[in-house]
C-alpha cells in the first residue's frame, strides 16, 4: 500500500486499505503497471487482462491477478518488470510453475528482466535460436580466439586436421563447460583468463619450435578449449536458466562456436595453402613471424590479466 500510496498520490497509504477508497483506483493501478509490467511469448508482447481489486488488510497490502490469452505454446516467456521506479531498492519476486517444476528469479533495477525457456519442444527451438548465434559471435568477436585460432592454423592444415583440431576443442569446451555449469567444478575466475593467455603463448611457441617435430596442435586445441569452456560457465550461471534449458543452452552455445571455428578455420587454412602453393619459404617466413605475434599477443594479455584486471 505504501509504493501505491506514493504514486498514487494518496495520502496517508493506508486509505487505500478502506474498499471503498480503494475500488476507484482499479484501473489507475491497472494503468500504472501496463508499462511497467511486460509480458511477452517469443519476442510477442502479451495484453494483460485484469481482475478486481482486493483489499489484504493483514497485509497492509492490495491485490489483482491478470492473465495473458495465448495463442498457441510458447518456447520463450519473457518478463521484464519495475514496478516503482522511484525506489531503487525495490524487488519484484518472480514464480514460474510448469508442471511441478518451479523455477524463481528476483528483478530489481540491476536485473529488470528474466528470460524462461518452456520445457517443450518449442523451449528447446528457442535455445537454439539463442544460443547458436551467442556462440558464433563470442568466437568471431574475442580477439583472443581469432589469434589463437590462425595460430593453430600457421603451420598449415588437411580437411581432416581441421576437423580434429574443431573436434578437440568442441569435446573439451563442453565437458568443462558441463562440469562447471552444474557446479561440479568450478575454477577460482581470476584463473581462467590469464591460463588462456598462457595456452597462446604456448602455442606460438609450438609453432616456432616444431620444425618437424611431433604435431601435438590437437592436444593443444583441447586444452584451451577445456580453459574456455570453464570461462564461458560463469555468464551461463548469471543468466539463471532454468536446469532443463541449461543442457540445451550449453549444447547450442558449443555448436555455434565449433560452427565458427570451423568456418572461420577453413577460410584460414585456404588462404595459409595459397601462400604455401606460391612459394614454401614465404609459407615458413608466415609460419615464423606468425609464431612471434602469437607468443606477443598471449604475453600482452597475460600481463593485463594479471596485474591490470580492471583496465589500466
């Protein structure tokens, strides 16, 4: 009664504890909340239906229930609420049953909205229209994956290789990715960034090294996206999905990323083959200076990640 009372203007809040006072205000209150209350079924915003006002005087508090029409089952249900502005503190608590399942999430200034993915079929489509993309873009944004991937990639590579060095990195980054999801591990975060630094660095060092030796790029392949796939854990955790969306966001997440590398990959791998078709020395000369700008780029950013976390 006292955040109504407040935008309600009516002073004191508890007359609106008095029916009779408080029935008039049905559909300003209705009013209040169509734009601050939002609803929508896979991107479509919902018309809210009102009910009567009632009075919980024990409470000290006032009561309506809405309903949403639908038109047929949705895959995603999203809420985005702020309900009294003028309170920065203020939290909305948020219920969601599907069957017995009961999955809860708090909205306040910070966090305004919540994204629920149906335990359907259409939830799971959802998932993936989400997550794919989220995948591919990570990798083709992250300056880090880019390099790390053209560093695997220096030495030249068959179709096959390029299948295996994806496949390595696909099974590790979403075993990790699994473990620390669900909380069965979960590395100190401080960790995670600078050992994928040093995972490039290893890398060009690798490749500057090799010289014929043992080709172990596919080992290293897992190993940073084992690294990874603990990294990408902790924004899959904020995003409170619930347990049975989780799987599939995990899974649709690693297939847009190994989609990404596999493309990205395959266009790397062609252009590194027509150098080397031209001329074999300039293909060791790409090989070498390559080699150098890894083994600097993985140093720069384990020295940022290290002593300047938050920026210099």
């Amino acid at each position: 009664m006292y955040d109504l009372g407040h935008d309600l203007k009516v002073d004191p809040a508890d007359r609106l504890l008095d029916p009779a006072i408080a029935a008039p205000y049905a559909t300003a209150i209705a009013n209040l909340f169509t734009s601050r209350l939002t609803v929508t079924a896979d991107g479509r915003t919902l018309t809210p239906q009102w009910s009567q006002l009632d009075v919980l005087a024990d409470r000290q508090s006032l009561r309506m229930h809405l309903r949403y029409a639908l038109d047929s089952t949705p895959g995603t249900i999203s809420v985005t609420a702020s309900l009294f502005p003028y309170d920065p503190y203020h939290q909305t608590f948020l219920n969601v049953y599907e069957g017995a399942a009961l999955t809860q999430a708090i909205l306040d200034s910070g966090h305004p909205r919540f994204d629920y993915y149906a335990g359907t079929r259409q939830g799971a489509l959802a998932v993936a229209r989400t997550f794919v993309p989220l995948g591919v873009r990570h990798v083709l944004t992250g300056a880090d994956h880019l390099v790390f991937l053209a560093g695997l990639l220096l030495l030249g590579a068959s179709g096959r290789k390029l299948l295996a060095l994806v496949a390595a990195f696909t099974a590790a980054h979403a075993l990790t990715l699994t473990l620390a999801s669900f909380g069965i591990i979960i590395p100190a975060a401080r960790l995670i960034d600078p050992a994928l630094a040093l995972s490039i660095v290893y890398l060009g060092a690798d490749t500057l090294l090799m010289r014929g030796g043992k080709d172990v790029r596919v080992w290293i392949a897992g190993a940073f996206g084992g690294i990874h796939g603990f990294g990408v854990a902790g924004v899959m955790r904020e995003m409170d999905l619930p347990v049975r969306a989780l799987g599939w966001s995990l899974g649709s997440f690693t297939a847009g990323a190994a989609a990404a590398l596999l493309a990205g990959g395959a266009v790397i791998t062609w252009l590194v083959a027509g150098l080397r078709a031209q001329s074999d020395a300039l293909g060791q000369r790409l090989a070498f200076a390559g080699s150098i700008v890894v083994i600097v780029a993985g140093t720069f950013w384990f020295v940022q990640r290290v002593f300047f976390p938050t920026g210099i």
